[in-house]
C-alpha cells in the first residue's frame, strides 16, 4: 500500500503512544485522530467502533496501525503498552514494569502545560496515574481544560489545543511538592517490580480508605501518601494513627473499622503493618458526645474488619435488621456501618482479667460456633472480655467461663475432661477414647469420690507436650484431619493410636516427630497410599511431591502469570500431573518460597545497599563472575541468607583496585604500577567474560595505607 500522508513524526524514546499519534493527526492536518484512521480504512474489529485507548494496549492493533503507514521499525512499536495476558483486564507492561491495566490513563491524559510548550509532546510518564506532576517544572498535571472544563482528550486535533481552541500551553499551573513523584520515578527507573506492585495496592487501598472516612479524594495527596507507604513502612503506620485517633474523638470509629480497606488487603507487608498498629493500639475510650457513622459498606469488607467469614458476618447480623434499605427495599449484601461500629464499640468494653480463647474456651461438645456465640455476648447471656482486637478480629475474642457443676475446687490437682479437651485443642471424645486406649491414665475414682472421669494436671500438661492429634493439627493448619493424618502415615510418620491401630477416635502423633518434618512439604503430596481403600502404586520412598501452579502463586504472593514465567526461566520446574492440572515440583517451590520466607535474605538492591555498592557493581563484581547465586523469585532477583553472607564475607576480604585508590585516596592505576613492580600480588581473580577482575586482600591495603600516611 504506497503511504498516504505527507508526514510521519520520528517518536521520542519516553513518548506516549497517544501522543505519537496525535502528533501524526496534527501533521498531516486531520481534525482527530479517529478521523484520520477512518479514512485509513483502519478496522480491528468487524462489529466494534473505533476505540482509541484499546489500541494503545495491544501489541496486534499497534502492529496493523503502522503497517498502514509502511512503517515497521521497533522505534514506533516501542511506543506500545503490551498487555501481559489476553483479556482486557490483563496487567499491562508500562516502562519494562508490569502494572495493573486501571493504573494507565488511557481515556484521558494529564499533561504538563510548561513541558508540551517547550517539547510539544506528551510524556510516556504521564499516562501512569499516580504521576500526578511534573518532576522537571514541580507544577501539578492538568486533565481538564481552563476554558471549557471538559477533560482533555486523546481524539483531539492538536497537541497543544483543546477541542474548544483553547491553547492548553496557556494554562496556569499550581507549584506543588513533587517528592512522591520522585520517589515513584525512582521505582520505576529501577525497575523495582515489588515496590511498584505495593504502590498500585496502596493507591487502591487508600482510595476506598478515604471514601470510607468520606474524606474528599484528591489524586496528588493518594500517590503521595502512596509512594511514601511503599517506600517505608513507618509513614504509612503514623499516616494510619492519624486518622485513627482523629475519628476515634470526632466521629467514635473504631480502629478496625478506620481501618477497614487494610484489612482486606491480601499482601502480606500491608497486614503486617496492620497487625502492629492494632497490637500497639489500647482499648480506647467511646465518646459519649459525637456525630453517628453514616452509609453503609458491603458484606466482604464487614466480614475483613470483623475477621469473620461472609456467612458468619451475615449470620451475626439479621440482613432484616442491619441492612442497608433503598426504598424500603433491603440490600443484603450491604451493612450500616453504624451497626458494625457500634458492635465493635460494644467489645470493647470488658476489662476482666482472666479469660481464655474463645475457640478452645467453648466446650466443642454443644458444637457451637462463633456466630452462635455472639447473639449470647449481644443479648447478655454470657460475658465476652476484649483488651484490643487484633487482627484476628472477633475470632480472637476471649470468654469468661461460667463455672461448670462437675468442676472441683480451685486448689485442685485434676482436670475434668473437658478442660484437658481445652488444653489439647480437641473434641472431649478424643480425651475420652485415649483414656479407653490406654495412652492417658485417669485418676482413681476412688479418690475423686465420684463416677466423673479426671486427670491430674501434671499428666494433662505432659500428654499435650508429648502428643498431638490430627485434628488440632489440621485445626491449626486449616486443612482436613483425615486426609492430613494419612498424608503423615504415608510419608512415614508412625501413629501412636487411631482407628486402625487400637480403635481410637483419630490419630495420635508424637509431637517430636511432626516437629522434625516440614508440614507443607506433606500437604504436597498427591500420590500416597490410604487406609480407606485407595492403593497407590508407589511406596513412600518414592512419592512425587508437587504443588499446583495456582497455589505456589499465591503461597509467593505473585500472579499465576508470573509463576508461568519462572517455569520459562527454569526457576520453577514444570510437573506432569495425571490430573491434567498445571503444577511444579514440591523441590523448585520451596527453593523460592524459602528465600522470600527468610527475613534474612535480600533483594538485589538491598544487598548491594549493605555493602556500600551499586547494584551494577554488585551484579558485576558478585554475580556475573559467580562468586555468589542470585534467584529469580518473581518479585525480582533475591539472594539467600547463605549467599549473601558469602559476598559480605569477600568483600571484607578482598577489595578491587578502584576501591582501593579511594582507599588510599591515589588513582586507582597506582595499585597496577605495584602489581607491576611485585610489590603486591592479587589474591583472587574472578572471571567476567573474555576479562578478570583483580582482587586484593583488604588488610595488606589498610597496612599500606598506614606506611603512606606516616
């Protein structure tokens, strides 16, 4: 096809592809952009309308657009923002970092009227929301026209005008604090993908924040508090105190409920630093004088700030009662946030001392559960004391027991068997059928004068440090009991007691054997033989360990395209599952989960950071001559406690010739002239490439360094 305009813009390397090609509509004198593809006959879709944003996210759309003007070179489809996956929602990679799609500005632009008067394009940059100004100029970025006050578009007809004439070069602008753009700009010019993933999470999270506190939304003050949250933790937790002493005294919201956005967070730094500020926080007192919550939030954040389940929320709340009513038409999905303050309010107000878990205080026996338990607190049958709800929420409240007929005196040495249940964390049929097996000696009735079973307290305390059932593991490990203790059996862990053994209710483990073994390796397991009729053809010697792809995504917190990804670098190695179920090997998972488990072990950039070098100097010096081995974990390049060690322990050996000329304060080329002259030899030298890297002992230095200085 011969090319049918009279000019084609050579795009700049940070360029917007909006930008490019709006710079081509204005230059070949067409009216919008859309106009000009029209008259292209440019069609990606036979029933589908022309969208602008949709082509700046596929890599095809991109590719067929410039093919209609015979221009094929990577310097234009540089320009493109390729999707990571194939639906529209797909992470997008903006600057060689992937980012959620939403975090693109790619309906309408901000610009920067000072940069588009002095370079008359719009900046790669710009298109990312949480830039909310211009790093060069320290002004504020418009989306909005002074004139018309509509939002500046990508179909217009030139750069720098809007749809109305308007010059947006124009424009007046607001100087304001660019420091969170820094900071942004420095994530993303060192391709920090976790912090960058941080950051978009935060800005969500602070977003629904500030809409809950019915806060006005400003978009500056978001990336700002964003950027800085990502970047330390310790803003965020005195960002958070903030706003939580502010609303306790103005409008009585409890610290869960401020706190409410957080809680639904599922990364775990953002939960850690939740957990220490409700751990640090005291009970606080309820304003008796102060204006009542309004609205009303759904039933999955309710359910996060209360640290219950969605059924158990909407149980614990009537939805006739607690819902949210339109038009006297009642929402069920939705709760007043008026009734989850006030519940929480209401917790909060006991002060006894001596109370005990709520899960292992309540007698398993009457099968109660915990949203059984709270309409008892609500009307007042049984007393509940909370001194700070952590984040486990309601599930960590603790009960007063009321005391039971058949307990005996406080002085008393025994145990009755429902409070050796309570210490072993198990049904009371588990006591009872292990003292019928003989594994827990009763006292003698005849000493307790009565036909009531108990135990004396010592033998309770040293039975439960002894042994361990499988259901207090699996209660532990939220995962089932039988399938856990035939997991153990298989991978050669032998029962004390159980059903197949000496009849009892379920097995019995030594707790020095569970120890010994790593417990998610054993819920791994997908081949092993079982007690209730299933027989594997493989022995336990030779059982294959694996986990799916989904689940070794989510335990690394990462995105199950990323996973994919480190199976194509070979980090994590492809399993072949006769399920038909993409999984890795048990092996490669946990090299990578160990590492990021470890808080011992280091980004790259950290590690270089501790050493007082660069992360090029580090990756040169350390691991492109394999002195030490970095892994790619999905969340950038990781170094093991192990290997990190082994680079500090050199590098406080051995020292290169250009650190020691700053050493020495000399030129670096002194140390080659006594290399020349034998006066210093080096100790170790480490191949990169077709060259070596020379390196010296670090002692022999300093001593130099001392006979030059006298």
């Amino acid at each position: 096809m011969d090319r049918r305009l009279l000019h084609l813009p050579i795009p700049y390397d940070d360029e917007s592809p909006g930008s490019l090609l709006l710079r081509t509509t204005e230059y070949n004198g067409w009216k919008s952009s859309s106009a000009l593809l029209t008259t292209l006959k440019y069609q990606y879709s036979n029933r589908s309308a022309l969208n602008l944003e949709s082509i700046f996210c596929d890599k095809e759309k991109w590719i067929n657009l410039w093919k209609l003007y015979n221009k094929q070179n990577n310097a234009y489809l540089c320009n493109c923002y390729w999707r990571s996956g194939i639906s529209k929602r797909s992470n997008v990679a903006f600057m060689k970092v992937v980012i959620p799609w939403k975090m693109l500005r790619l309906k309408a632009p901000a610009i920067c009227p000072k940069c588009i008067s002095e370079s008359h394009y719009q900046k790669r940059i710009w298109d990312f929301k949480l830039i909310t100004t211009c790093s060069k100029h320290s002004v504020k970025l418009i989306n909005s026209c002074p004139s018309c006050k509509k939002v500046i578009g990508w179909n217009r007809k030139k750069i720098s005008f809007c749809d109305c004439s308007y010059n947006l070069e124009d424009s007046p602008t607001e100087t304001i604090d660019n420091e969170g753009t820094a900071c942004i700009e420095h994530f993303l010019e060192n391709k920090d993908c976790s912090n960058i993933s941080l950051l978009c999470q935060y800005a969500e999270i602070y977003k629904e924040f500030l809409k809950l506190l019915d806060e006005p939304i400003d978009d500056h003050l978001i990336a700002t508090m964003s950027a800085f949250s990502a970047e330390n933790n310790k803003y965020m937790q005195e960002t958070l105190y903030f706003y939580i002493k502010k609303y306790i005294k103005s409008h009585a919201l409890h610290p869960r409920v401020t706190l409410g956005p957080f809680l639904l967070s599922k990364n775990k730094i953002i939960l850690s630093n939740v957990n220490k500020i409700l751990e640090s926080l005291k009970r606080h007192e309820v304003p008796t004088k102060s204006s009542t919550p309004r609205g009303s939030i759904h039933i999955t954040m309710a359910s996060a700030i209360l640290g219950a389940t969605d059924h158990a929320t909407k149980t614990i709340f009537h939805k006739d009662r607690y819902s949210e009513k339109i038009d006297g038409k009642i929402l069920p999905s939705r709760i007043t946030l008026e009734t989850i303050n006030n519940f929480l309010n209401k917790l909060t107000l006991g002060g006894e001392k001596e109370t005990s878990d709520l899960l292992t205080s309540f007698p398993r026996g009457f099968n109660e559960k915990i949203y059984d338990v709270i309409p008892k607190f609500l009307s007042g049958e049984t007393k509940y004391s909370v001194d700070q709800l952590t984040s486990r929420g309601i599930m960590g409240i603790s009960l007063i027991r009321r005391p039971v007929k058949e307990r005996l005196e406080e002085n008393s040495t025994y145990f009755s068997i429902l409070e050796t249940a309570q210490i072993c964390n198990v049904h009371y049929e588990n006591i009872r059928f292990a003292i019928k097996c003989g594994v827990l000696n009763r006292v003698d009735c005849r000493k307790t004068k009565g036909t009531q079973i108990f135990i004396e307290k010592k033998e309770a305390y040293e039975f439960n440090q002894l042994y361990v059932f499988s259901g207090a593991l699996a209660l532990k490990h939220v995962c089932n009991s039988r399938t856990l203790a035939e997991k153990l059996i298989a991978s050669g862990i032998r029962p004390v007691s159980g059903p197949k053994i000496d009849g009892g209710l379920t097995y019995l483990f030594r707790r020095e054997e569970i120890n010994r073994i790593n417990l998610k390796k054993v819920d791994a397991l997908r081949k092993y033989p079982t007690n209730t009729g299933r027989k594997s053809k493989t022995n336990s010697s030779n059982v294959d360990y694996s986990i799916s792809l989904a689940s070794a995504a989510n335990m690394l917190d990462i995105s199950t395209q990323k996973a994919s990804q480190l199976i194509q670098k070979g980090c994590l190695i492809e399993y072949e599952d006769k399920y038909r179920r993409k999984s890795v090997t048990y092996e490669s998972f946990h090299r990578i989960f160990d590492i990021l488990s470890n808080p011992n072990s280091k980004t790259l950039f950290a590690a270089a950071q501790a050493l007082n070098q660069t992360e090029r100097e580090f990756t040169l010096r350390y691991i492109s001559t394999k002195l030490v081995k970095s892994i790619q974990t999905g969340r950038g390049l990781y170094l093991s406690e192990k290997e990190f060690n082994k680079a500090k322990s050199f590098n406080e050996l051995c020292i290169t010739s250009k650190e020691a000329g700053k050493l020495l304060e000399v030129n670096s080329s002194y140390l080659n002239n006594l290399k020349r002259t034998n006066k210093i030899k080096p100790v170790k030298k480490l191949s990169l490439g077709s060259r070596k890297i020379s390196f010296y002992s670090r002692s022999e230095i300093v001593a130099l360094k001392k006979r030059l200085t006298r």
